[in-house]
C-alpha cells in the first residue's frame, strides 16, 4: 500500500514538474499591458484632463466606478478582468480584512484615490502614469490614441496629418524600460520579475487604420499599411522577449465595419456593401479580418523563433460578431449595431459626431449591460467582461491563457 502511495505521489509530483507554466497562470507575479484606448485606464488624463477629452466626462465610468476614471467605457475593461484574475489569490486574504466591504472605485481622474486602493492591494491594473501608485505587481503602459507604429512612419509615407498619436508600441515600451528602476533594484531581478509576469501586447492597429480611414484615403491604401503595422507589433514582442517576458497575449483587431462610429460616417454605401445578417460594412471588416490573419501568421513565426516563450493569439473579432448574431447568449439586445451612450444622427447607430458620448446632448441607454458598443467606438463592460472570460478560458484565445 505504501509502495502504491508513494509511486502515486510520484507521478503527481512529475505531472505537476511538467506542466507547463500557463497551467499555473493564476500565480503570475505581475501584468504589464500595452495598448490604445480599449485598455487604457486612465494614462491619457494623469496629467490633468484636456477639454477636448469627452471619455472622462460623466457617463464614463457609470457603471462600475460611479464616474470617469479615464476608461473609455461605461466600466471596466478587459485587462481590468485579466487582472483581477491574476490577482484574487494574492489578495483575497487582505480582502478579509475588510470582509462584506465592496470594492473602492479606482480613478486616475481622481488621484487621490489610488494610493487607498493599492494599500488594499484591490486587483486593479495601475495606470503607468501615476503619480501616487506603486507598480511592484505591474503596470498599464496603454493609452488612448495609441498607434503600432511611430509617427516617423506616417511622416515619411505623408500621412501625418491623418494621424494623432499619443504613444505607439516602441514608445510605450520605452516607459516600461524607464520604469525597470522602480520596480527591481538588478538586471538578474528584473529577468526573474518578467519571467514570472503576464505581457499583454495590444491591441494595436485600430488607430493606424482608423486615422487614415478618416482622412478618406483609399481602402487599398489602408492594406497596403497591414504588413507595417503587423510588423510593428511583433518588433514589440520581441522586444520584450528580450527583456525576459516569457508569457505574452497579443490581441487581434474588432470587426471595424461593424462600429455605429464607422457606420453613421459611411452611410451612403449601396445595401450590397452591408452584412445581410449583422449590418456591417463588409470592406472595413475585411481589413479587420486581414490585420488578424496576417497577425497570427506572425504570432506563429514568433513561436517557431522562441520556442520556450508562450505567446497567446487573443481575439476581439469573433465574440464581437457573436454580440451581433447571437445577443440573447450574452443576455444582449438582439438588434443592430448600436451605441448605448451618444445621440441621434444619421442612421439608427445612435451616434453624431457633434455630440458624441461625454458632450452636450448626448445620453446613456438605461442598461449598458444589455448592449456591446459603449460609445460607437468603444465596448460596454459587459462586453468586455464576456471577452476577458474567452481570453482566459476559451474559446477567444489560442490557447486561453488559464490552460497550456
């Protein structure tokens, strides 16, 4: 019986030596996230809040938060959800601490308030710009208006003027790099640090597309910008490989044509240009689904040339289609593509660029819950929610990030 015991026990020791780190994803060190406005969480307005900035006027924040905290969307977003996965072990012992306390709101529009939420240890991903936050367990380098490439790229092809950049990739892993200082005191403890942590590398793209499609350029203008921006993208990767980072999710694009933003502005289109079932623009979702495809085609070149690095494809693309064609299954309003928070103009999208979410006559619908677009741009929380939930267990990751 001993002998039986101890070979059973043998075996469970060898399987749990062998599986591989992902398996154990729940014990990550620490996230740090790169990316634009889908998960940024408050960077763009650390410094204060510039008047053209809307997102982090009321409704933003309504529903998780109770007011704007730099996230453009009504709560949450998803790295928000990775975190708090990340972190619930790690924590849950302070949270009884406090037992039967709800959660405090984070802002980084209210600073003040950061420093009470980290000394909770809260699982919420700081903004890197932070004045009064301390970043030992990560960071979120991302920022709203974020580009792939640098504005050196659009200079030298003329599209600057096209283009609004607040930071691309290269620039914002200069922050992580400035940053190392702060968080380990030796090369050899920043390696070790990065080898037990979570990068999330996007997403990125949607403003090096999205800007030049605003500008009116041709649509074979905007492909001919998907290798270069792929491109961008994987030089990140590996340049935080070679950092140390050893655990890395690189998120592909959302279905582009399906956004009451970009609906409401190309509304002239004939009724063949339109998805019959989801109301999209077909042209805009194929450069959305080029970007992908070609993105994976690199995330599997990465892998060949890393082999002891995991590096996650994650997908915005297919769980916003199914919010589209499938509703009720995320407990979602069947109807068109539609923003909850905006106003009425052209088309049923709910959407005016004169008065967008945040600005004068502009309103929230009663139940963000029930719709996926937040502000005909952005996710709702809800959304977001259902999207972190694919990342981590399936079906929206390759692998999910919680299974080898």
């Amino acid at each position: 019986m001993r002998r039986r015991l101890l070979l059973a026990c043998l075996a469970l020791l060898a399987l749990a030596v062998a599986a591989p780190r992902a398996a154990m994803a729940r014990e990550y060190a620490a996230v740090f996230s790169f990316g634009d406005s889908l998960s940024d969480t408050g960077n763009l307005c650390v410094d204060g809040i510039p008047d053209y900035l809307a997102t982090a006027r009321s409704p933003y924040g309504m529903t998780y938060f109770g007011y704007p905290t730099g996230r453009v969307s009504d709560g949450r977003v998803v790295i928000d959800f990775i975190g708090r996965q990340r972190t619930h072990a790690l924590s849950r012992s302070r949270a009884r601490v406090r037992a039967g306390a709800d959660e405090p709101c984070l802002s980084v529009c209210r600073l003040h308030e950061w420093g009470a939420a980290q000394e909770l240890g809260l699982p919420l991903l700081p903004p890197s710009k932070a004045k009064n936050a301390t970043f030992h367990r990560g960071a979120n380098f991302a920022i709203t208006g974020a580009t792939a490439l640098g504005m050196d790229f659009f200079e030298e092809h003329g599209l600057a003027r096209a283009v609004w950049s607040s930071g691309s990739l290269h620039t914002q892993i200069g922050w992580f790099r400035d940053m190392k200082p702060s968080i380990c005191s030796s090369p050899q403890e920043c390696r070790e640090l990065f080898r037990r942590s979570l990068f999330v590398v996007g997403e990125f793209g949607g403003n090096d597309y999205g800007s030049t499609i605003f500008s009116f350029r041709p649509l074979e203008e905007v492909h001919a910008l998907v290798p270069h921006v792929v491109g961008a993208i994987a030089r990140g990767v590996e340049e935080l490989i070679a950092e140390g980072a050893v655990d890395l999710v690189v998120p592909g694009l959302l279905p582009t044509g399906c956004f009451p933003m970009f609906l409401s502005t190309f509304s002239d289109k004939p009724a063949a240009a339109y998805g019959p079932r989801s109301g999209c623009v077909k042209e805009l979702n194929t450069l959305s689904w080029v970007h992908n495809a070609a993105l994976q085609r690199k995330v599997e070149e990465l892998r060949a040339r890393h082999p002891a690095v995991r590096i996650v494809y994650a997908d915005y693309y297919t769980p916003a289609i199914q919010f589209i064609l499938h509703a009720e299954e995320y407990g979602m309003l069947k109807q068109m593509p539609r923003a909850c928070c905006g106003a009425a103009g052209v088309g049923e999208y709910n959407f005016n660029l004169t008065s967008k979410c945040g600005e004068a006559g502009a309103y929230a619908c009663q139940d963000p819950s029930n719709h996926w677009s937040w502000d005909g741009a952005h996710l709702t929380e809800a959304a977001y929610g259902h999207i972190a939930k694919g990342w981590l267990y399936g079906p929206f990751a390759d692998p999910p990030i919680l299974h080898p």
